[in-house]
C-alpha cells in the first residue's frame, strides 16, 4: 500500500492505493485562506498538520495502514514558509496567489540573470520576491529566517525531520538553476539568502526521509516508511494523469487554471510568461500556462448570486454562441500571459436580458478565454500538443469542458471516474521511490472525448479576439 498526501488550497486530500493503483480509501479535510489586506492570502502551517493528521486518521478507519510501504506528497507550490533555527514558524506561510511582492518581483526580474538561470519571470507568486517583500517590512523575521520552505517541503519535514525539496517544486522559487537542477548561489545571493536556507534538493521520484517514529506509532505506519520528495500540485497531477512524455498535456480547472504538457528538454521562454519549469521525474522538463481564477471565479460568482458552482452549471445544456455579457477572471491578477499583478476582473456588456444563467456562461467562456491565451502562449514557445485531458473540480461540468474545447480549437479527454489528480500523483511517486518503476505514470482510461463545436469555432474565436482587446482596454484603467 502507498499514500498520496496532496496538500491543496481549500484542504488536504490523502489516499491510499493498492500495487495495482487502485485506490482503497480516501480522506479530506478543509482549509481556510486568510486575506488581510488586498492582494494577500496567508495560510498557517499547523492548520495544515492538524488536517494532515486528520485525514490519515480517516484512512486508518478504511484500511490497515500497517501494510504501507511508500509515501508520496503534493502541495500548492511558492509558498514561504519560515522556519527559525530551532524549527519554528515565524510567520503565516505567504501562498501562491499572494501578489503583494509585486514590486520586489519587478525589480528582481529587472536583472537578466534571473530570466537568464531560472528560465521564468519573477513572477510576484513566486518565492523569491516574497522573501525580499519580508526583507523590507519584516525585517526581524527575515534576519531570523533559517530555513526557507514551500509548504509540502514543511510537511516532508513534520513527516521526517528533514528539510528536503524537490525539482519540480524548487523551480517556482526563482532560485533554481532549472536547466541544472540545482540551487543557484547567485540567484540566492541576490535576495540576500545562501544556499545553507535552502532545503536539500532530491528528484521527485526519490525518497527524501523516512517516516518519524512518533508519527508512525500514532498512525500504526511502520517507522521509517521511505516519504518521496513528491511534487508540485501539476507536476504530481501530472504524475497521476501519465502527462510525463512529449506531446501530452492536460487541462486543469482547480482553484488556478492550468495548461500542462510535458517536455523532454529544457526549453526556457520566458518572455511569453509561460513557465518552464522541471518535472518530477528525472531527465523531465514541462512548460505551463497558468490563470489564477478558473473554478475560483465559478466560486466567487457563486456567492455572489447565491447558488453553488454545481447549481449554476447543472442546467445550463449545450454551448451556445457567447452572448454579449463578457467576463475577465482577473479577480487577483494574472499570470499568463500577460504578468499583470495590478489587473482586476471585469464584467462588460450588460443589459437587462442578463440573467444569472448569462452571467454563468460568461464566466465559463472568461476562463476558457484566458485558457486560449495559455495555449497560444504555448505554442510560441514551439511546445506541442498531441494529447489533452480534462482534471480538476471544474472538468465535472460537460458544459464547460464542451466550452473549453471549442474555445480551444481542440478536443478534450475525459478520463473515466475516479481520482488521478495530485494526490493520485503522490501515490504514484511514493510507489516509485519505492520500486524504481517509473512506467506506471501511465494515462487513465479515457470515458469521453468532447470534440469542439465546429459550428461555434468561429464565433468563440471572434468572441476571444474581443476578449483580448477589453484585457488592453481594462489595463489601461488600472
């Protein structure tokens, strides 16, 4: 038996799964996102130790978890989490859709050799602007910072006591050499950090620590069970859904949306913001667009009219030509591809026929809009895409996937029932530490495949060129 720990934004999701990668039990328990001013969003690490716990307790009520052999972990990637000398927080862990260190993130990636060894913009998610926003307005908790961890790192540490990264997830620092997979000592310079803040690196697939013994005896986990250094969320997602060689890719609508494919070689473009980043296998590189409201906005439109995500997609039917009501998912920024931290969301085109089933459509075909700018941020970097398969919250709704596909030009696979996301992935990484077996990050089997609508191809097309223009529009306003 082998776990997979995904540590996500709204909660932490643990399964464990058979040699034979089925899963045999699964656990989850909630997080909350604190917002203490504009911009922000803050997490405290021993919130997510307590759910951790939790949902390992909830599997032990499922299966024997005695019979466990390997650990894997996942986790929402660029945050800092400070730890001091003697292993303690200092403060809440800044997360990835924090966009304060905007202007630290502009000036480090005003020097070129950021672009240049990292192989990305400093984007003001990342982690290295974040610690130089610390530097400037919390400056006794940077001069107590000892160690510098991303937050499935703080667990790996709780878990072994041991403080280990992964490639995958170090290439959202902006401190790794990402073509060397290595730490880089003058990026960490630069930000007035040495690599003794740093966690060790290890590859994903490997074993990074074993489990502690007061752990293991709470759990009834054998002491010493290997723990992988795992991965970031899409890297590990990736890992679940068999997207590791060139060609494949996924789409993802979780929280952030995702656009995901797998490269074979190192293949920096940073000038079209998409990331290049390594993947969580050895000799594996990947290239990602990336939004940061997709089912987010779903949900923020959702509290807004008072109904649920599900509630509003559930009758909506077949898609339609995109009305004029039309939806910019900039609620906290964006990422790909314009790097626009100040940008804000917008709605445009109103009138009184917009009803609330308007108003849902419009948010679908918003977030399949900035989609389309990821998939052609992509393709100037000369990434190709064979293969595209649906994950995340949002995939569940046909409506907006058939929205997505046909906004895309492309069409989307839809795997059969069950969990092959991040925590899936992590399972599937603590199997390979275990076992070497890299060839079981295989695909799933495929349910669907939803074609676009060639009848509608034109007019989303005309409708994105529109989209476009108001993102010019609107960030002349900002």
């Amino acid at each position: 038996m082998y776990l997979g720990l995904d540590l996500g934004t709204s909660g932490v999701k643990s399964i464990a799964i058979d040699d034979n990668q089925g899963v045999l039990a699964e656990a989850h328990a909630p997080l909350d996102v604190t917002r203490p001013h504009p911009g922000w969003a803050e997490q405290c690490p021993a919130d997510w130790l307590t759910a951790l716990s939790d949902t390992i307790v909830a599997l032990g009520q499922q299966v024997d978890l005695s019979a466990v052999k390997g650990i894997g972990l996942s986790g929402h990637m660029h945050g800092a989490t400070l730890i001091d000398a003697k292993g303690d927080v200092l403060r809440p862990c800044i997360l990835w859709n924090d966009t304060r260190s905007y202007k630290e993130a502009a000036a480090l990636d005003a020097d070129p050799q950021f672009r240049d060894v990292s192989g990305n913009i400093v984007f003001p998610g990342f982690t290295a602007p974040k610690l130089a926003w610390v530097k400037a307005h919390e400056p006794d908790v940077f001069k107590a910072t000892a160690k510098v961890l991303l937050p499935k790192d703080y667990i790996g540490l709780w878990l072994t006591g041991e403080s280990v990264s992964e490639m995958s997830d170090a290439s959202g620092t902006s401190w790794l050499d990402v073509g060397a997979r290595d730490w880089s000592d003058d990026l960490l310079q630069k930000t007035h950090l040495t690599r003794d803040h740093m966690p060790r690196l290890v590859e994903g697939s490997t074993p990074a620590g074993g489990l502690r013994k007061e752990l293991a005896d709470r759990w009834g986990i054998p002491a010493g069970t290997p723990v992988a250094g795992g991965g970031g969320d899409n890297a590990a997602t990736a890992v679940g859904v068999g997207v590791v060689k060139p060609g494949q890719a996924f789409l993802s609508l979780g929280t952030s949306g995702v656009l995901f494919a797998a490269t074979g070689a190192y293949a920096p473009a940073p000038e079209t913001a998409v990331h290049t980043f390594c993947h969580a296998l050895p000799d594996t590189w990947h290239q990602m667009g990336v939004i940061l409201a997709a089912a987010d906005a779903l949900e923020w439109y959702g509290r807004l009219v008072g109904q649920s995500p599900a509630a509003l997609t559930a009758d909506l039917g077949n898609v339609t030509a995109p009305g004029r009501p039309l939806f910019l998912p900039y609620l906290g920024g964006e990422r790909t591809p314009h790097n626009d931290a100040k940008v804000r969301g917008a709605f445009i085109g109103l009138e009184h026929v917009t009803d609330t089933a308007a108003g849902t459509r419009a948010i679908l075909e918003g977030v399949a809009f900035a989609m389309r700018d990821c998939l052609e941020a992509l393709k100037q970097t000369g990434t190709q895409i064979d293969s595209l398969i649906a994950v995340g919250g949002g995939s569940q709704s046909t409506t907006w996937l058939s929205t997505m596909a046909t906004a895309l030009n492309m069409p989307i696979k839809v795997p059969v029932a069950g969990d092959f996301g991040a925590a899936f992935g992590a399972a599937r990484l603590g199997m390979i530490a275990v076992t070497g077996d890299t060839g079981v990050a295989t695909p799933p089997k495929i349910a669907a495949v939803l074609d676009p609508d060639a009848t509608l191809v034109d007019p989303f097309a005309q409708a994105y060129t529109r989209y476009q223009s108001t993102y010019k529009a609107l960030n002349s306003l900002s």
